[in-house]
C-alpha cells in the first residue's frame, strides 16, 4: 500500500514541479512573456510600500494602496527571506504558497467521500493563469481560503478564524462563510470570523497609523477595462465615445462620459447578486458535505463578475475555490469548475500577452476580453443554478414526495373503503 501510494503521487508531483520551474522561469525573467512586464508590480509597487511599511505608517498618500490593513503582512514576508532581493523573495513565498495548497488538496483526495480532481484541477489552472499568479499576493489569500473550506467539515471555528483573517487580509475570504450549516456550525464560524478579523484588524490599527485610508482609495475607482462594465465602451468607443482608456488608480480604467453611471449600476449589480445569495441562505434546505465549498465558490463568482475591477488574478480565486469543490465527490460543480478553467486559459492571453489590443478595444483584444467574460458570466449562472437545484428545489420535492407516505392511515383507509 505504502509503495502504491507513492508511486501513484509521482506523476501529479511531477507535473506540479515542471509546471511551477517554468512559472518561476517567467517571473525570473529567464523565458519573456509577451506584453506588459507582468513583475512590475512587485519589483515597483509592492517593494515601494514595503519601504513605507518599514517606517511604521500605511502608505497613506499612495492611492494605489487599495488593500485592507493585513495585506501589510503580504507586502512585509519577503523581509523574512534577507538573503534574497525583495523580488525573489516575493516569488519564492508565492510558490511555497501555491505548493501547500497543492499538498493541502492532495491530502485531502485522499480521504473518504473526496476526490484528487481538486488537486489536478489546481495543478492545472495556476500555470493557465500563467506568471501573474506568482506576480501578486492572491495566491497568500487564496491558501488561507483554501485551508479554512478544507478545515470547515471537522472544524467550523477554524474556517471562521481563517475567513475572519482572509477578510482583513482581502476581503473576499469572507464570502467563505456564506455556505456554513445552520445552527450550531454557523454560529460558531461567523463568530469565530467575528473575532478574528476584528482581532487582526485592532492590531493592524494600533499596529501603524493609517490603516484604513485604503477605503478612501477604493471607494474612488472607476470601470477597469477588463471588467464585465467595460465591455459597453469597448463597444460604443467605435460609435464615436469620447472617453479613453488610462491608467488610474493603479490600473487602466475607461475615463470619459457615462462611466461613473456603469459604476454605480455595476455596485447595483453586485448589491442584487448578493441578494439573491441572502434569498438562498434563507430557503436552503440541505447542505451536503460540499455545500461550504460550493457556495463560497458561487459567491466569490458574483461577487468577481459583477466587480468594477475583474484584474486577472481574480482568477486564482476562482480556480482555488473550484478546486476545493472538485475535491467533495457530492459536488456538482464540476461544468462551472470547467468553464472558470478555460477562462482562465483565456486570461493569459487577455493579460498580459494581448494587452495592448484589449486597452485599443481593437477586435482581436474584443474577441479575447469577451470571451473570457462570457465564460465566466455562463460559470456563474451555472453554477447558482446548481446550488439552489441541489440545495432547495430537489430537498423540497423529496419533503413533498414523502408527506402521503407520512400521512398515510391503514386502519383509516379499511374504514372508508368498507372493509371494516
């Protein structure tokens, strides 16, 4: 059996270790990637607030600081690793990150009623997503997330404390709380998220001065030219628009007439979605062992494909979260799962390899930004449609399907018919 196992973990490990050598090739600058220099961010941005950082104060006249107060902890790691430059060390932390969700995913294969398709599926969509997966700190948020949902079955406190933590770290982990059983398990996990979150977030306050101006800067961002908003002006831009495409707020946003009312109707959007997740929660009737994992990757899809901001490492939410759900065998989630993959697959050209054509709106940059926001709008209508069949439609037929059983009355019956 011992030697079995191994044998049979030689070639997913294999291909993980072929896949991330060529991943940390590209950040290394070793293989070029076409189109923007996808390490930018890091090298530039993200090493510049470690500097201020370093000061004791958030980078508070630094609009692109959009992130809430424990992402200091991201930005700060590499200073763990002093004998290697911030860049490298940043890379290093990105892949041992994405390594213990690997190992994570693989163990958790391995037990009953669960499935190595999580494991493989991950395998797989990092390196779809291509360098920018190790180019930015989703993939820190997207292990904490993926721990807390893996830990939910055995320990509802532990996915709360980790959801509480990854909320204050970058908000959307919250969202893992939104498919907790109800009763005991969700009491414990929303207050353990309480008290965590409000915990790190305290420290983070008393930590350093200016540890919630990133609301300000938030609040102020506009329609990004890869958001599902966008895609009206890539459109009317051929119709004679005014407005253009520039970098704002650290990011390329369409700039000119009638974008702040795309906004606005985008943040409507979301509220609504939401909406329906609350309407959800309330007529849910059966939560699977799955259902924490698929809910929380239902949310995190409205909740990314209604958002201003749709940056490609998004992604790696999504493609965490999917896995997680691949891992429970009572999933259903698998079309949806397989969608967010190939647009993922679709991303990487988006960004960064044709970039410039999706900033020109030109039809080749159109044809790949459409695609990869069709896909996902398709995985995200999917998939709340399998969550409300598996949870509220299907158990309310069966509750229907048993009441004549239940109400059935033998002696009853032979009364009325006579034969008493």
């Amino acid at each position: 059996m011992g030697n079995g196992s191994r044998t049979g973990l030689r070639l997913p490990l294999g291909l993980w270790g072929l896949t991330r050598v060529l991943l940390l090739l590209c950040v290394f600058k070793v293989v070029v990637i076409p189109g923007p220099d996808i390490t930018f961010d890091v090298r530039d941005i993200y090493q510049g607030w470690y500097e201020v950082l370093r000061t004791g104060t958030y980078p508070l006249d630094d609009v692109t600081w959009q992130y809430p107060p424990a992402a200091a902890f991201a930005i700060l790691a590499p200073g763990l690793l002093p004998f290697l430059d911030y860049a490298s060390a940043f890379f290093v932390l990105a892949f041992l990150c994405d390594a213990l969700v690997f190992g994570l995913l693989l163990h958790t294969g391995r037990r009953a009623g669960r499935s190595p398709r999580g494991a493989w599926f991950w395998l797989a969509g990092v390196p779809l997503l291509g360098p920018t997966a190790y180019a930015r700190y989703d993939v820190m948020v997207t292990a904490v997330a993926v721990a807390g949902l893996l830990a939910a079955g055995r320990s509802p406190r532990v996915l709360g404390a980790l959801a509480g933590f990854g909320a204050v770290l970058k908000v959307w982990p919250v969202l893992l709380l939104a498919g907790a059983p109800k009763g005991r398990a969700t009491l414990r996990s929303w207050s353990a998220a309480a008290g965590a979150g409000a915990a790190v977030l305290a420290f983070c306050v008393v930590w350093m001065p200016g540890a919630l101006a990133f609301l300000g800067f938030q609040r102020d961002r506009g329609t990004e030219v890869e958001s599902l908003g966008s895609m009206v002006f890539h459109v009317v831009r051929h119709f004679g628009w005014e407005g253009e495409a520039l970098m704002n707020y650290g990011s390329i946003e369409f700039l000119g007439p009638h974008v702040s009312t795309v906004s606005t109707a985008a943040l409507f959007l979301t509220v609504a979605a939401f909406g329906w997740l609350l309407v959800w929660r309330i007529r849910a009737r059966h939560f699977a062992s799955s259902t924490v994992a698929d809910a929380a990757f239902v949310a995190v899809l409205l909740f990314t494909t209604t958002s201003r901001v749709l940056s490609p490492q998004y992604m790696l939410w999504l493609v965490g979260l999917a896995a997680v759900c691949l891992a429970f065998r009572s999933s259903r989630m698998r079309k949806p799962a397989h969608l967010v993959l190939w647009a993922t697959a679709v991303t990487q050209f988006e960004f960064p390899v044709w970039f410039s054509h999706v900033t020109r709106s030109d039809p080749l940059g159109m044809a790949v930004l459409f695609t990869r926001n069709g896909l996902l709008i398709a995985a995200t209508v999917i998939a709340c449609r399998i969550l409300w069949r598996h949870t509220v439609t299907e158990p309310r037929l069966a509750g229907a399907a048993k009441v004549p059983a239940q109400g059935t009355h033998p002696e009853r019956e032979k009364a009325l018919s006579g034969s008493l």
